[in-house]
C-alpha cells in the first residue's frame, strides 16, 4: 500500500536536512552584514534560526586582536556608556579602569588581575546599575541546595548589557548617552542596520572550584567578573554564563534571538512554594530544534546552549511569544521582545519613558503584540533600545 507524508513533515524535514549540512558561515565582517545587509537579510529569511546559530557561533569565537576574549567580550558594556554623573563615555574601544579593589582582590585569590572581568551590578539600594532585577521587579534565585553550594546570602541570577561599535557610535553621535540628550530630542531615533545589543545572564560562582568545574563540566562559559553587595563592598570571583539575548537591526523590527544554557533547570528555580525548576515556557521552538541539534554537533563549545527562538517582524503571527528564563523569568507568559521593545519611547515634556505595563486583574502584564501610534503621542520612539533608559541626568 502507497503512503503518502504530508507536506507539513516534508517541511520539517528538509530543514533538518539543510541544518545538519556543514557550516560554511563566513564570520569575517559579520557584525556590518558582510557589509551587504540586503544579501544577508535575504539568506537570514531563508532560515532564520540558522542565521541566528551563525551568529551566536562568530560571537563565541577568540578575538585575537583583543587578547583571545570571545568576540561578543568586545562589546562596550553599558555602563561604561550610561556613566553615572551623565558624561561623555571613552571611546568604543577605551575602557574605564577596574576600581582598584578589584584587580587587589583577584590578585589575592590566584585570578589574572589583568584580565577581563565581567561588571555584574550593583546591589546597593537605589543604584542605577542594578544587575539581578528583571524587569518585573522580581529576581530569579537559584537553588538553595545541590548542585548549588550553600551560601550564607541568597543567590541571585545576575546580568549584564552590552552594545555594538555602532550603537555606541549613534549614541554618542546623538549624545543621548545621559538623559540631558533624551530631553532635547526632536524626531523618533533611527538607529543604524549594523546596530547590535547584548543582554547576558549570569550563575555567580565566586571561588568555589568545585561548582566551578561542575559547571565546566555542564557546558558553561566561564568567566572573571565582580559585583557591589548591599553593603558596598566589592565582590570577586567567577561567573558562568547562562543565557544571552543577541539583538540587531538587520529589519527594521530589529531581529530578536535568545540562547540559554540547557542545564539551566539545575540551577534555578522558580518563586513557587516549594520552588521548582525554571524551564522555558516559550521554548525552544519548532523551527529552533533541528538547527540547534546541528549545530551543537558541530561545536563542541557551545553543545550545552540551545537558541530559544527568534522574532524580526510585528507582522508574523509567530513565535508571538519569546522569552529568556533567565532573563524573564517569571513573566514568559506574557514576553515578547519584539514588541516589549517596540515601546521604548521618551517625553521630553514630561521627561519620563513610556510604561509599557498593561493594568490587568490580578497584577501586570506587559504587550505581545505592537501598540498602535496613537499610544505615542507626545513621545519620541527610542527604535526599540530600552537600554537608553540607563542614561543618568548630567551632575
């Protein structure tokens, strides 16, 4: 008897056949698009989610011009663009030195003072480098038992932003890197196509070889990094990368993808009574699974992250939903990039950012689909970069 397959699987099958093919991705100039972002977004719509590995795989390679660190380590972090008394940041490529306890500290525990340490925030109340609230308000935790050590304070998921040459460059262009270039805004942002954003999250390990190896062992990228504690003194260690938001502008709805480590669920919890695993609700999706299966064969480095998905167009009924666990933790339920982001706007009458929470019964939600214009009146659309709203007033 003659079967026949539907096409639906057909479908699937020929892009698990195109992913399993070989990787010839040309990592040279990736960040400007090979300088052609129209050949690229031609190839990206192809299979958004192969573009998407593509990505992620040059941003994980060793920068040799900048001591080995990894491509994406290269990227200005925002705080050293948002400066806390509002004035002019460094050039791209000059970094605000390490305060000096930092260096002191890592030399004491055996660590390369002179390497790159990762800036995890600041918990002092009231800081505006906040590194482990969402935006929620809420914290992700992590477990309070193995494989997580014991800890005399509760440990939290930690984050970090990041930004491109040329978003610096229009920043600084702009001068909107302090909130007294927001207030003199005229017209709607328009950010380069070669625009790039990071956003990463981070398990802080501190000293602790042993949770250090284990997390090797679990496929974490592990690097040098620091934080403020509440009470103001300086924290150093190591930290294992957990997830990581990577963003550009190659449509005009920019381009939303989010990879997180598979183990994650080990690790973190939810805020439940008695807490359980924090696994992705939005995630991985169908078209994500057999890229992700290629491409974790091919690279044995990155095997244990998985791309979550990817949004780049408000008319594209889905994913409608994408979110990070690490990063949005508690509400994946009502998380869109795309769309949180398409609300990023300023009033210069009232100097205050568009509140892009929707009032519901029983608490907040947040929008999954794009507001309509008429939202914006009296505003200047920030094209989708919420990180502006760092920039501190000029003192």
């Amino acid at each position: 008897m003659r079967r026949t397959i539907p096409i639906a699987v057909l479908s699937v099958l020929s892009g698990l056949a195109q992913a399993q093919s070989p990787n010839t991705f040309d990592c040279n100039k990736f960040l400007t698009f090979a300088d052609d972002p129209t050949t690229t977004l031609a190839t990206f719509k192809q299979s958004p989610e192969t573009m998407a590995w593509n990505w992620f795989v040059c941003l994980n390679q060793p920068d040799a011009s900048r001591n080995n660190n990894r491509v994406w380590e290269t990227f200005k972090p925002s705080d050293q663009v948002y400066l806390l008394k509002g004035a002019e940041p460094l050039p791209y490529s000059d970094h605000e030195n390490l305060p000096s306890e930092v260096p002191e500290l890592a030399q004491k525990q055996g660590m390369d003072p002179k390497g790159l340490f990762q800036f995890l925030g600041n918990d002092m109340p009231g800081s505006p480098q906040n590194g482990i609230q969402q935006v929620d308000g809420l914290a992700l935790k992590m477990r309070s038992g193995p494989p997580v050590p014991p800890s005399k304070n509760e440990q939290l998921v930690r984050f970090h932003l990041l930004m491109g040459e040329d978003t610096f460059n229009y920043i600084v262009a702009n001068k909107i890197y302090n909130r007294d270039g927001l207030a003199k805004l005229t017209s709607n942002l328009d950010f380069p196509d070669t625009a790039w954003e990071l956003k990463t999250s981070w398990f802080w390990i501190g000293t602790d070889q042993d949770f250090k190896a284990l997390l090797t062992q679990d496929g974490y990228y592990i690097s040098q990094a620091y934080y403020v504690d509440s009470t103001g003194q300086y924290q150093v260690g190591y930290a294992a990368l957990s997830g990581m938001h990577v963003i550009n502008k190659l449509t005009p709805d920019w381009v939303w993808t989010t990879f997180e480590n598979r183990n994650n669920p080990k690790y973190t919890v939810t805020n439940d009574t008695p807490p359980k695993p924090m696994t992705n609700i939005t995630g991985p999706t169908e078209a994500a699974k057999p890229v992700n299966t290629s491409f974790q064969q091919q690279y044995s480095n990155l095997a244990q992250y998985e791309l979550i998905g990817v949004q780049y167009d408000q008319n594209l009924a889905e994913p409608k939903l994408l979110a990070n666990s690490q990063l949005e933790s508690a509400f994946q339920g009502s998380s869109s990039c795309l769309a949180c982001h398409s609300t990023a706007a300023y009033s210069t009458k009232k100097n205050t950012f568009f509140s892009f929470n929707i009032d519901h019964t029983g608490g907040i939600l947040y929008p999954t689909s794009v507001l309509p214009d008429k939202d914006f009146i009296g505003y200047q659309k920030l094209d989708y970069v919420w990180s502006l709203k760092r920039a501190q007033w000029k003192r």
